[in-house]
C-alpha cells in the first residue's frame, strides 16, 4: 500500500505500539550490515514519520534522537555534522515533497533540541551554537510556527503535519515571544557587526513582517522592538513608509518638491547608517536623483566633510559606479560606497583607475555562471560584483567566509580590502576576466588554473559577489603553496601566510604546538614574545601597523577543542573600562562567540568598530597558537610578569591545552589538521 493510501486511512495503531515497532527498528538497524543499512533505514524512517504523525509523537522520537545519531542515521548525509548546517537551507527540506527528507530534517532538529536540553552533550556541537541555530530555523520558517500555509505545503499533503508539528513543537519547548524577542536581539546583535553578506538578516526580517502583517498571527507582546527592523527594509522614509511599491514611489518623487526631497535623502541616509540595511526605495531613490538632482547625494549618502570631498574629487567615478552597480536588488551597494568614500581610499592613485578597470571588466563564462547561480540574471552578473567590490572596500571587516573551510581566503580578502585595495580590485580582475590567478611563493609562480585542488571540495554559494568569484582561485592557490612546503621542518604557515597575504605579513614566526606530536612547547616563551610584539605596555608603546595573521585553537562553550581557525590581529589598546585588548577580525561569519571558561569574544560594548572582535589580552592569548611578528622589533619578553604568564597558561590548560600538556597524555593530530589553520 503506498504512503497516500496508508496515510489517508484512520490509525488502528497506538502510540505505543509504534514506538515499540520504532525500538525495534532501531535495534535492527544498530545491527545491520553495512551492505543491509539501506533497507533497513528505510523501514526506519518510514516508522519515524508514522510516530511523528501521532499525538505525543515528537516527545517519543525526541528521547530517542541521540540513540538515532549514534546509530548512524544521518551517516553519509548532509545532516551528519551539525556544524555544517544551514538554518536557510531548512525550508526545502520541510517544505519537500519526499518523505525522507522531511523525516530525516525532523530527526536532525529533534536532535539538536536535546543537545539544547541537555540531554545529548554532543561531541563537536555545544548547547548554544545549536539553540541559536533552532531560534534561526524557527525565524526563516515562521510561516510553519504560526500554521501560514502555501503552496509547497498543500504539494506535501497530509506530510505537511510533520513540518508544522516539528517547528511548532521546537517553538514550544523554547518559547514563543521568546523566539521572537530574541531573534530580535540576535538581528541586532548581527548587524552590530556589519556583515557584508546581509541576506541571511533580510529574511528573518522578512517573515517578521509578513507574520505581523497577519491578521490572524497573534504574537501576544512578543515583537515589538521589530519596527526599526521592518522599517529599514520596507519604509525608512515618511513617502515610502507603507511600502507601497517603487513604482508608486517613484511617482511621488516626481511630485516632490526639493524639501521635500531633502527629507526623503536624509531620511534613508539615517536608516542606513544606524543599522547598515538598504532599501530598494533608497536605490530607487539614487537613480532617481542622479538624472538631475545630484546635489542630493551626499545627504542621501550619509557623508561627513571627508566623503563629500572625496565624492567631488571623483564625481564622476562616483556617479558611473551609483549607475552600474545600484538597482533595488543590489541597493546594499550603498552603503559600501558610502563608506568607501569615508575611507577616502580613492585618494590612493592606482585605486580610482583600478575602479574604472572594475566598471568596464568583461567576465568570463565561469565568474558570470556563478553569479548567477547565486544572484540570479537580474540585474547583470557585472552589477552584482560590482556591489559587492563596493561592499568589500567599504567594509572590510565584514567579510565572511560562509560554509566554506577557507578561513584563509576570507582573511586574504578582509586584509587587502583593509590595507591594500588596489591588489584587491587586481585579484577581482584576473578572478573575473581571465579565471586564473597567479600569485608567487619564494618567486616560483603558484597559478590557480594548474592547482591540483584546494582546501574545500567545492567552495559554496553562501558568499558575498567578491568571495564568489575569487575565493575558489585563492583556495586553490593557497593548498598549493602548503604543497609546494612539503618535507620542511614546521609547520608551512611560517613560509606561507607571509607569500600568500603579503610584504606587510612578519616575517617573524612563532608557534607552540609542535606539528608532528601535537605536544605544547615553550609556552613560556612564546606567550612572553607575544606580550613583547603585541602589548602596548611591553613593545615601547608601538601600535600596530599592519593586520597581521594569527591562528587561534578554538574551543566551545564547555571550553572543548574544535579546531583551528585563522583570525587577523588589527590592534591592542585600552578599552573605556581601562582594560587592555586584543582587537581582531574573525572571518567566521558570526564572530560573538563563547570559548569557554569565561572566554566570550565581544563585538560591541568594549570599543570595537564595525566587524572586529575583542578579548581581554589574557584571554586572546590563551586561545592564540600562531602569531607572525617583526623580528626586528623586539619589546622587552623579559619584563612581562609571571603572574601574567601563569594565568595565561592556566587559560591554555584548563582548555584546548587540557590533553596536550603532560607527555604521556598528549596524542599527535592527525597530519591535515595540524598543516593548516582548520576552517
């Protein structure tokens, strides 16, 4: 009998009988063969999705979702490693027509519940990293919690009860306004940050709106600091404030009279810089005023004294990349530019030129399908990067690295956005023209055509226009450099952070984990050298001059080990509370987060700017395990004290360090992990 059939008819089976049936199933499955799994899961599932469709259902499956894990469900799936999943892929799956997948999403939520609760202490996946990627799924799929069907779910028939039931049972064991509420919070929290990559924030925003525009959605109090939210998006200005549509707005402008018109500028230049969104009305806005009324610009932009000039030296730059690069569905593009023109980059002579280059590039077939595979044909694959060259110019520390394991490449990108745009904007040129880039390691050229294959498999589409297009090339480029290191002493970032991110990286190298045991060694001496490189009370007071690539051990919320990640230092100083920190860039894509023991990195409150991390210098270098450096500037490693010392090492050893201490203990890393930064 098909699934139709069966489903269609009244259950004779009680709750009971099935989660015998599902005990049995699983113990068959626990005891199965490998070359017999495929069959037996699938008589699993199929009993999964039968409890599932009971009352009491999702608390039975619940209980199990750790015994299902163990056992190999998700093994061999998208779903085996919690880490690497999309809270924006989850729609597909609970909206899709087959049943194992809706079935197998439901297990991997389920799952990550009791890691909520407690229940399920997972060994690579802490109880917040997964509450915060419930509160994400519960916020893309809103339309499920409050029961807003259409027509994916009316395809799935009597299956869509498992999608709703699953969310709705989510919502209910963390609280509804408390959903809400704090995905409120966690916009904010975001947006703090000034992430390049915004469509993730504009979808949350989104379903917020449509579920408060429902008039039969009852969010009770919950919600109700969404406004600055929704009005950034949908109505920053007193003529676009009911969202009317551009073509509405549009007829009013042409009815506007220059007050009227300055407000309007203001307007979207204040929304804009108080939470980094754009509106389509504000790009519909610039097209608008640039066929007549470009005296509005700099107030549309949002510009101090530093961007206006900068905007009359290079009027005309500025007026040619407003027309390629800013429609509706790039009006992030904005923003970008406006900071770039507070930068005051384009006073750099090969920068303005390169731009010029950047206007008229023609792109190859490989830049232009991935653009469009990621962004769609509206508008042309060239406006899409050149927003998004904007946007990397303009917010350099706002780059992330998506679901990719190429920390490096990201951090690449941030540092030369960051302290050299016009290599940048040459990388983007040879990515997007020619689909080849050559970089040197110790003059031999390294070129991304002929690489026999980078870190990541297949680098994704969650990436801003830049990363898109020139990240696979730099992936490519760096795994070859690390090739090109093979049979040296050490580990190769010593030989290649300095070729692959450039002159300013030092030349001076320092690690404590020895590569091949994976043993600490010389703690003492490294974290003294670092105080005497980085600490304004131990270097002479020299601030740093140039980003410099680091590498931290990153730990979870239980202060665990996870991996290693690359990170670039931007600077040490005196927070308002008069305590010293480590200011740094994290390419992670969310960069708040907790390590453990009182370890937790902050993005605002401690004096950061838009997209840097901090910690307290103790606490930063308890979690460092490479830093590069000037040899020729030496501090005093000498004067550090050794109370200073002993806390750090103690942070180190209550942590990532707990089993890399004592010899007898210590157990080498495998070979991949302890060449590279982990991603």
């Amino acid at each position: 009998m098909s699934d139709q059939a069966s489903e269609n008819q009244p259950s004779a089976v009680s709750i009971e009988q099935l989660t015998d049936k599902l005990d049995q199933a699983i113990e068959a499955f626990e005891q199965s063969r490998s070359f017999a799994r495929t069959g037996k899961l699938q008589r699993l599932l199929d009993i999964v999705r039968r409890v599932l469709m009971q009352p009491g259902g999702f608390d039975a499956v619940a209980v199990r979702s750790e015994r299902l894990d163990t056992a190999g469900v998700f093994e061999g799936t998208d779903w085996a490693d919690p880490a690497i999943l999309l809270p924006s892929l989850t729609p597909l799956s609970l909206q899709s027509p087959v049943t194992e997948t809706v079935v197998v999403e439901a297990l991997s939520e389920l799952r990550l519940l009791s890691i909520v609760q407690g229940h399920y202490l997972h060994p690579s996946f802490s109880a917040e990293q997964a509450r915060n990627y419930l509160t994400q799924v519960l916020a893309i799929n809103l339309g499920l919690l409050f029961g807003m069907a259409g027509e994916a779910e009316r395809q799935q028939g009597r299956l869509a009860r498992v999608s709703e039931g699953l969310v709705q049972y989510i919502a209910s064991h963390v609280g509804y306004e408390q959903v809400i509420d704090s995905l409120i919070e966690e916009i904010w929290r975001i947006l703090e940050q000034r992430p390049i990559q915004v469509s993730p924030v504009r979808k949350m925003i989104t379903q917020i709106a449509m579920c408060r525009a429902d008039p039969g959605t009852d969010l009770g109090g919950a919600g109700l600091g969404a406004d600055r939210l929704i009005s950034s998006l949908y109505g920053p200005t007193r003529a676009c404030s009911e969202d009317p549509g551009i073509p509405v707005y549009l007829q009013r402008l042409e009815a506007m009279d220059t007050s009227s018109l300055h407000n309007e500028a203001t307007g979207f230049a204040r929304s804009m810089h108080d939470t980094g969104l754009v509106s389509p009305y504000h790009a519909a806005f610039i097209r608008f005023v640039l066929e007549g009324q470009d005296s509005l610009l700099t107030e549309a932009l949002g510009l101090s004294s530093t961007g206006r000039d900068c905007l009359l030296c290079y009027r005309q730059l500025v007026y040619t990349l407003l027309a390629e690069a800013v429609f509706p569905e790039t009006c992030q593009a904005i923003y970008g530019l406006a900071l770039l023109l507070e930068r005051g980059i384009l006073y750099q002579p090969p920068v303005a030129p390169a731009l010029w280059r950047q206007v008229r590039l023609p792109l190859c077939a490989q830049a232009r399908e991935r653009l469009e595979l990621a962004y769609g044909y509206q508008p042309a694959p060239s406006a899409w990067l050149l927003q998004g060259v904007l946007n990397m110019l303009g917010q350099p520390l706002g780059v992330g690295q998506g679901n990719n394991p190429t920390c490096q490449s990201a951090r690449a990108l941030s540092m030369w956005a960051y302290n050299d745009p016009d290599f940048l904007l040459q990388m983007v040129a040879w990515a997007g023209r020619d689909n080849e880039i050559v970089m040197h390691f110790e003059g031999q050229p390294v070129s991304s055509a002929t690489s026999a294959g980078g870190v990541a498999s297949e680098v994704t589409l969650d990436l801003d226009p830049v990363s898109l297009v020139v990240v696979p090339h730099l992936d490519r480029i760096y795994a070859e450099m690390g090739r090109l290191c093979v049979g040296r002493e050490g580990d190769p970032h010593r030989w290649v952070n300095p070729e692959f991110h450039g002159w300013s990286s030092g030349r001076g190298f320092a690690i404590n984990v020895d590569v091949a045991t994976g043993q600490l060694v010389d703690l003492e001496g490294f974290i003294r050298h670092f105080y005497a490189s980085y600490h304004p009370y131990y270097n002479g007071n020299q601030p740093l001059i140039h980003p410099q690539p680091a590498g931290i051990a990153v730990t979870d919320s239980a202060a665990r080990f996870i991996g290693w990640h690359a990170i670039t230092i931007l600077r040490a100083g005196l927070d308002p509370e008069g305590i010293m920190r480590v200011y740094f860039f994290n390419p992670n894509n969310d960069s708040g987060q907790n390590w453990g023991n009182g370890v937790t990195v902050s993005t605002s409150g401690h004096g950061e700017r838009f997209g840097e991390s901090s910690l307290p210098f103790e606490q930063f270098t308890s979690r460092l395990y490479i830093y590069h450096f000037d040899p020729l500037e030496r501090g005093e490693p000498a004067a550090v004290e050794q109370a200073e010392l002993d806390r750090v090492i103690e942070g180190i050893s209550t942590s990532w360090g707990k089993t890399r201490i004592a010899a007898d203990t210590l157990q080498a890393e495998p070979a991949s992990s302890q060449g590279r930064a982990s991603d």
